[in-house]
C-alpha cells in the first residue's frame, strides 16, 4: 500500500513535470531570447543582412563660409551640355546663388563605370584631380550613364570612387546629386541607380538629393526644362537655371531637414 501510495505521487509529479517542460519549451519558443532584439533603427533606415541596404547614418548639418568654394563633378548635365554655352550650364550658375566659386568638371557620357565622350569614368578621374583645390563642398552628380552596364560591380564601383575622394579632401563637406530624369516616366534603371546611390549615401552618412523622389522635372515642367530637339534631352539654358536654384535651395536645408529619399526612366542619349 505504501508503495502504491509512494507511487502516485510520483506519477502525478512526473505529469506535472512534463507538462510544465512543454509549456515552457512553447514559451521559450515564442520568446527565443537569442534571436535579436526589434530594430530601434530609425523608419526607413535598413537592417543589415545579405541583400539589405547598409544601415543609414544621420549626415551632420551642412555649414559652409560665407563664399564658398564648391567643387561640381559629374556627367554632361554638369558640363553644361544643350546650354547656349556649356558656362550657362547649372554648376556655372550655382556659384552666383551661392556667393561663392564653383569649379566645374563635367564629362560627357560619364559614370561611375562607363567612361566618358571627353574622358574616363568617375574613379580615374577622381584620381586625376588636383589635390590642392581644397572645396569647402563638393557635389558629385549623376549619372544616368551607367544604366546600360547593369547591377554587377556599381556599388563597388561607387565606393571606390567615393572612397578616393573623401581621402583627396578631406576637410570638404561632400553632398551627392541623384540622377535627374532626361524623360518620363522614369524607368527602372534609372531608379535603381537613385535608390543604389542614396542607400550608400546614407551609409556614409553624407547627404542625398534625389531630384527623381522630389519631382524636380514633371509631365508639366518637363518641356520647359528639357531640350528636346537639338538639346537631345538635356537642360536647356533656362533649365539649367532652373537645375541651379533646385541645387542652391536644396543646399540651404541640409542645415535641417536631410533631402536625402530615393525615387524611382530609362534614357537613350547620353547625359
């Protein structure tokens, strides 16, 4: 009798036992205190992983001097192509709205992999720059140019490039300008490259402006801005212009809010 009265006790405890290993086996299940915590990253910044954009990095205000001395490196739009003269072209004009100097340096049908018409791709001719410039702000611009040799290599490309300038200068503050649309609606590479630049940006923590996400060329603007004949859908003069007072009033609110979202053409010419 003892042992049967010993026994169920201990077939009870041992129920009991079992049961509560399940539901702490579920409970740990649903908990898994080694899986990682939620992202406290700000909306909008990515997680890191294979395939994710590289985690965002708050850009620092932009301060410049009172005149400025700012570097413009890019593609054709930046050569001032389809202006009456290339020096009517935006990163001519910039220098006025921003009281200061610009120093211009525009290749034609450039990008970050494609060389240009006048001259090779970004990386080299980052490297050939002259390291006594000294800019208080570089924008490096563009480019729709490397639409055509696809996704294989442009981020490291880029990187590079970006890399080697920040080593040549680098008390200068750097601000990136996204691809702007020569036609509409934009096409997917063109978006592509917008969103690829503006995530590696934002992974340096250097300001992004996309004209693509903030609608700077529109159905309705577009041929005033757009040469669309003999321009071969580049700016014209007044779009140029037009491009100039974007970039300045662009520049004069990274002192606050960043400008920094990715939007989404495909082109024919090149820029």
């Amino acid at each position: 009798m003892k042992a049967r009265v010993t026994r169920h006790p201990l077939r009870s405890a041992g129920v009991a036992l079992a049961l509560l290993l399940v539901l702490a086996a579920v409970a740990l299940g649903m908990w898994r205190p080694w899986a990682p915590l939620p992202s406290a990253a700000p909306i909008g910044a990515a997680a890191q992983g294979e395939g994710a954009a590289p985690a965002a990095i708050v850009p620092v205000p932009l301060v410049l001097p009172e005149h400025p001395t700012v570097l413009v490196f890019g593609d054709s739009w930046t050569y001032g192509s389809a202006a009456t003269i290339p020096t009517e072209g935006y990163a001519y004009q910039l220098a006025g709205l921003l009281d200061g100097q610009t120093i211009v340096d525009g290749v034609r049908g450039s990008g970050y992999l494609k060389p240009g018409l006048d001259g090779p791709a970004f990386g080299e001719r980052i490297a050939a720059l002259d390291p006594a410039l000294h800019p208080d702000l570089i924008i490096i611009q563009g480019s729709i140019n490397d639409r055509a040799q696809g996704e294989a290599g442009y981020r490291e490309a880029v990187t590079a490039a970006w890399d080697a300038l920040a080593t040549k200068y680098p008390e200068a503050a750097i601000v990136v300008l996204g691809p702007a649309p020569h036609e509409l609606p934009v096409g997917a590479t063109t978006a592509r490259i917008d969103a690829d630049l503006a995530d590696l940006a934002a992974a340096r923590g250097w300001w992004y402006i996309s004209p693509i996400a903030h609608d700077w060329i529109t159905p309705q603007n577009y041929l005033d801005v757009i040469d669309v004949d003999l321009g071969r859908k580049h700016p014209s003069t007044a779009g140029h212009r037009y491009l100039a007072e974007k970039v300045a009033a662009a520049l004069a609110e990274l002192a606050g809010a960043p400008v920094t979202e990715a939007g989404g053409s495909e082109t024919t010419p090149e820029q």
